[in-house]
DNA sequence: TTCCACTTTAGAACTATTCTAATATACTTG
DNA sequence: CAAGTATATTAGAATAGTTCTAAAGTGGAA
C-alpha cells in the first residue's frame, strides 16, 4: 500500500472514522478504508476485496479481511447485501437504496431509493416491526 | 411414510407431477413430493425438510434431499428464495410474488403479488435483459 | 519508554452444500 | 414377467465460504 498517494487530510478523515466507531486506526485497517471508502461508492465480496489488497502490495491475511469487514459492518460503516446465496456482498452505501444484481457477472448496481416507488406494501404481520425494504432486481446479459 | 394416507388419486397426481418433469417416481421422491406440494404453499431449507421426513418415519439420506429439492428446482416445481446468507430457501409457490422475512425466526410469509405494487422502477441498464423482480420485507419480532 | 488492551495472523475448525463411486431401484424390451 | 440398462440413492469424502483459536505483534495512553 503506497499511503505517499494520500494526503494527510485524506488520512486524518480515515482515521478519524475508524476512531468514531471505536477502531483503532491500524495499517490494515486504514488500507482497506481507503480502499473500499476512497472513491465512490462500492460493492465487495471478502474474496475481491482481498484480491485488490494484493494488488496495491497490501500484505494482509484472509483473516484480516473477514475481520475488518465484519468490524466495519457492527459500526456501520458498511451495509450488507444477500442476493447471492455463494458469497456475502459488502455495500460501502450505507443509505437506503435498492439493487441490480447481474447473476453471471457477480455484480451489483445500486438504484437510488428514489428510483423504486412502492406504492403499495403490505402492513406487517401482527406482533412484528419492519426492519427494512430489499429490492433486487436481477438482470441477464442480453 | 404412511402412504396408506394418500389416495391413489393423490399418489397419481405426484407421479404425472415427476414424470411431466422427467424424474422417476421413485419412493423418496414421491414421498418428498408429498410432504412438499401435499397441503398448500411451503418454504423450506434442506434441514427443515430432512427433519420432517424423519418424523414421518422416512428414511432418505441428506443426500437424496438436496438431490431431490435441486432437481425440482431445476424442473420449476420449486423456486429458490435469497433471503439469508446462512442456507437456502426453497418455495413450492413457484409464481411470481415476494416475501416477508423474519430474520431471528428463519421463517418465510408469502406476500402476493397484487399486494407489493412497485409503481416505478428504473429501466435495466443497456444490454441487459430482466430476469426477476424480488422484494424482501425484513421484519423482526416487536 | 513501558505496558496492556487490542489487532493481526496462520492454520484449524465449522457448516452448508456438492461430489464420488458403489449399491439399489425403476422402467424398458424381449 | 425376466433380464438388462439407465437412473436414483447413499455414505462418506470433498469443497468453499466463513469463523474460530491462540500465539505473536502493535497502537497509544500515561
Ligand atoms: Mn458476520
Ligand atoms: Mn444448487
Ligand atoms: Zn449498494
Ligand atoms: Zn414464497
């Protein structure tokens, strides 16, 4: 990981969220930040994520990877996405918002909330509160 | 399995049911279909469904079941429901519709189709075509 | 600088699911 | 209805994503 490319400012913004959610603000963890919150907003598997880590020269354990993606779930840094049932999906769009889910690529899009109008939901079954509104729209290559 | 409690209409309606599918009517499969489309709309995972057929005094191997719910559902007599990264659903209501999700209870409420109308949704990005629509109401216990 | 709580890690463990290849059964054909 | 053959079932091994363990390393408070 080459951190020259960033700038102190860039620095100080990961490490002061880390430090928000209780994290120490260590190498690993401010590598991976600023991969998965350095540019717009994504969506990683455990597998890619680690797979890019490599690439920037980042030495840092399959352990580690499940680790800080599950750290930066609790503390809601991240949001989780289930439309795969092989692997888990992290979200770095931690707002509410729906997905496209391109099958044969493993690969997510989001829709801004505003783009799914549900005009008409069922209220919940007596004795349950809604905890939230998954739209996946799954998609074929042409 | 008691098959004493089927009619013989009921065991014909099965048996065209798997040959229409290119299955064999064997015992397990029978008796899996029975347990599975015998009584209303269902959804179960490979434990639930093994479990049950042990208490119905069938003895079909862990094997035989997830054999038997991935041929069906290769045959479209049942459909698969992405809902929890921990184990698949399967779902005898093989007709478009969605789904209440109780997370801490893995259970599964079928929401007809009529009752979730989705007045917009964006249009599938270029080259792809639509595969499905899914809506995932997560509830949890008040 | 010291110290200790927290972090990272290799590798083992775990769990849902699939695979293998041997045995058993259903259906076809004579 | 008796073989014969394709298909089905099964125990157990294998696989893959993820979590756990416990030992070595590190961050930051003081
Ligand atoms: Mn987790
Ligand atoms: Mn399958
Ligand atoms: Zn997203
Ligand atoms: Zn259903």
């Amino acid at each position: 990981m080459n951190f020259d490319a960033l700038s102190p400012e860039q620095i100080d913004r990961l490490r002061d969220k880390l430090r928000a959610s209780g994290l120490r603000s260590t190498r690993p963890r401010l590598a991976l930040a600023h991969l998965l919150f350095g540019a717009g907003n994504r969506h990683v598997t455990a597998e890619s994520l680690h797979e890019e880590a490599r690439k920037v020269g980042l030495g840092v354990s399959q352990a580690t990877i499940y680790n800080t993606l599950n750290q930066f779930l609790s503390a809601g840094l991240l949001s989780e996405v289930i439309v795969d049932p092989a692997r888990s999906y992290f979200d770095t769009n931690v707002t509410e918002h729906h997905h496209f889910f391109i099958e044969n690529e493993t690969r997510l899009i989001d829709i801004p909330l505003n783009e799914v109008v549900l005009s008409t939901v069922p209220d919940a079954p007596e004795g349950y509160d809604l905890a939230g509104v998954d739209v996946v729209i799954r998609l074929d290559r042409r």
